[in-house]
C-alpha cells in the first residue's frame, strides 16, 4: 500500500510538472487554454485529495498493523472459545486488513492496478479507487483451528487437502538457517510465482536439498503427476531477510484459468495445448524454519476454504508492481460465511500445503456454467493472544507447479 500511494504521488506530480513545461500551469486559477486543460486540471485536483485520503488511511493501518497490543485488546475472544456453528471448534477472533468492501464491480471484471511506471491519468484514477475501497479499520474475523478440523474429519491427508485446498504435513528438512538464507538472495517476485526469471541450473541447498524433500511430498499426494517443476530459490520472510515484512492483506497468488497464468510464454501456452496434457496446478508449501526455535506464536498464517468464498466477494486483479508485465491475481470482500483457518503453534518441522492454482481441463470444462473455487486466498495475522515479548516468525514459502 506504502508503494501504490509513492506511485501515484509521483505520477500526479510528474505529471503536474510535464504540464508546466509544456507551458501550461495544471495549479494556478487562472491558467488559459482549452476545454479539455480545464478538464484535465479538475480531474488532477481530484486525483491529489484521492491521493491525500488515501495517504492518511495508509497512516491509519500502519497504526492498526504495527500495534499488536492495541489488537489484542479489540479482540473479544480467545482460542480458548468454541463455535457451534462450525462443528465446535476453537477460534479466535484477529482484526483483519486490506479486505474489500462489498459491491466493487461484478465478478468477471479485472480491476487494473499499476505500481510502477509509466502511469497515466487513467492508471493513477484506477490504483486509487482499488486503494480506497479497502479504507476503513479493521475487521474482525474468526479463524478457526485447522489442526481440530482434521482430527474430527479423520481424512488422508490427500483427501482433506482436495476437500480443502489446504492441509499440514510433518516433514522435517535437512535444510539449516544458512541454507533459507543462501537460497534467498532475491526479494519475493513474480520468478517465485511462475519460474520465469528464475536462474537456470542454479545449485542451492534449495535445488540440492529441498527440492528433493517438496518432490517427494507431491508424488505421495499425486502419484499421477508428470512433471514437477521446482525453483533454485525459494522467498524468506522475517527479521533480516529481504522480506522482514509479513503480508497481512488476504488475497490468492494467481488467477482462475491458464488465460490467466501470469506471464505465459509459448512454452507454457503449447505445453498446457497438448491432447495429453490434463492440466496443471500451483502448490504453496509454507512452513517456520531456522534460526526459529520455538513454534509461530505472533503472526501465523491464516487460509480461507475455497467453497465458502462467493463468487461475487472475488476482485480479480491485475497488478504492475515492477517493470514486467501486469500479473493476475485475486483479492477479495469479506462475507460472514467465509471459514478462514490456522494451524496453531507450527514448527519448523511442519509444512502448510496449499492449492494456490489449478486448472485440470475435464474439470474446467464441466463447470463452465458453475465454476468452483479450489484455491485458498491466504494473510498473515496477528493473534491476539501472543505473548507480548515471543520469537519473531521467520518463514519460508515455495512454490512448485505440479503438472498432469
């Protein structure tokens, strides 16, 4: 959000000083020239108290994201609660942000959203009214525990995973807080999304150790699976890496289609064409990792099960945080049906699996008409029960793209 509102300052004031040497004064009162300069000079002074608003909601959350205490206190209840309405399971309540309010336009519509240059008047206009209509507190949400769901269900883990779209394995790995490091170098970026970019033939303790370990989970879970494409890098997140910062915004990583699949080349198009290719899906393993010594009290992460998710809650974005083409992606509106889940207390011998992508073609193909969601829009949170002074989450994520 800090970055969407640097963007749009500077393209309103470039754009402002462009006017003035082009020997028009987009400010002053009594500027002369046409129509459409007069027009243009009403929607720049519009543009610059959106810009303003949005600068003190920006304010506003840094406030509500950076004071844990005072989101302890707004909570009302514990995980020591239980609900009737789902089952009896533990919850608690966190004060969620960036979700969108209800009503932003009708699914099918992808909201633009440039981050980065060149920004034109229409660009600057649609980032801020995507901004803007996330302003507003906090909102509390329950988030149930996942770990009392799958003792109840009693599923495989393949099973509950494809009922889900989520599930927690324990995988202890050979990798040490050197090797997340090593294998880190980069900020996270759309080459950990899609692999484009990604260096090739690039040996890290990722490819030579985790890799291994993440290939072999998914060949348990998808014995019929062609091809799984693995990265030599991996993103970290926590205190002295290149992301100390967590992402407290819900949202999911990817569209609903390989139309959608971010940055597809020719490569991708023709592979995914083939007769004999089903299909292909994105699986996110997320799990703490070394130097964490005890498990994730403070900022765990949080899933939303896709069948709870209404369509018309789903704010397909396409977003243009770098020079590289816009990526699609989903936000989303809250709705009191939605079931967000966590795993509490994991450690770093567990690992979160969750369906990020997927589109199997037979499927697709039968629920034109009624399309279902299987993928998991996902935050991090700030639990309102943490003891105030306990470990920092340093965490790992890793995507792979798992092809049939």
């Amino acid at each position: 959000a800090a970055t969407a509102a640097a963007a749009v300052a500077v393209a309103v004031e470039g754009h402002s000083h462009s006017c003035r040497l082009d020997g028009r004064d987009c400010e002053g009162e009594e500027a002369e020239g046409t129509e459409e300069d007069a027009a243009e000079n009403s929607l720049m002074q519009g543009l610059r108290r959106c810009l303003a608003t949005a600068r003190q909601l920006l304010v506003q959350q840094h406030h509500h994201l950076t004071s844990s205490t005072v989101l302890c206190e707004q909570a009302q209840m514990t995980n020591e609660e239980r609900d009737d309405e789902n089952g009896g399971l533990s919850y608690v309540v966190a004060q969620l942000t960036g979700l969108h309010k209800k009503g932003f336009g009708e699914f099918g519509e992808w909201h633009v959203v440039t981050l980065h240059p060149p920004m034109g008047l229409r660009e600057i206009w649609n980032t801020a009214r995507f901004m803007l209509n996330t302003r507003g507190p906090p909102i509390p949400v329950k988030i149930w525990d996942a770990r009392e769901l799958e003792e109840k269900e009693g599923l495989s883990k393949k099973e509950f995973l494809e009922k889900h779209g989520f599930v927690l394995i324990r995988k202890p790995t050979a990798m040490t807080s050197r090797d997340w490091i090593a294998s880190a170098p980069i900020t996270l970026d759309l080459c950990h999304f899609t692999g484009i970019g990604m260096p090739k033939n690039k040996i890290t303790p990722v490819s030579e150790i985790y890799a291994k370990e993440v290939e072999e989970v998914v060949r348990e879970l998808y014995p019929d699976a062609t091809l799984v494409e693995c990265d030599p890098l991996c993103a970290r997140r926590g205190p002295g890496t290149k992301n100390p910062n967590y992402s407290f915004g819900p949202h999911q990583d990817y569209g609903l289609t390989a139309d959608d699949w971010p940055l597809a080349g020719e490569g991708f198009r023709q592979r995914f064409s083939k007769r004999e290719t089903k299909g292909m899906m994105a699986l996110n393993f997320w799990r703490p990792v070394a130097p964490m010594k005890g498990p994730v009290l403070q900022h765990p992460l949080a899933v939303c099960e896709p069948s709870t998710v209404k369509w018309d809650d789903v704010i397909l974005t396409s977003i243009k945080w770098d020079e590289k083409p816009h990526h699609r992606m989903m936000t989303i509106a809250y709705d009191e049906d939605q079931r967000w889940y966590y795993y509490p207390n994991m450690t770093t011998d567990e690992v979160l699996i969750f369906k990020s992508f997927q589109h199997l073609k037979e499927q697709h193909d039968a629920e034109v008409e009624s399309p279902v969601l299987r993928t998991c829009f996902h935050t991090a949170f700030h639990h309102p029960d943490a003891p105030k002074n306990c470990e920092p989450r340093q965490s790992a994520e890793y995507r792979v793209r798992v092809w049939f």
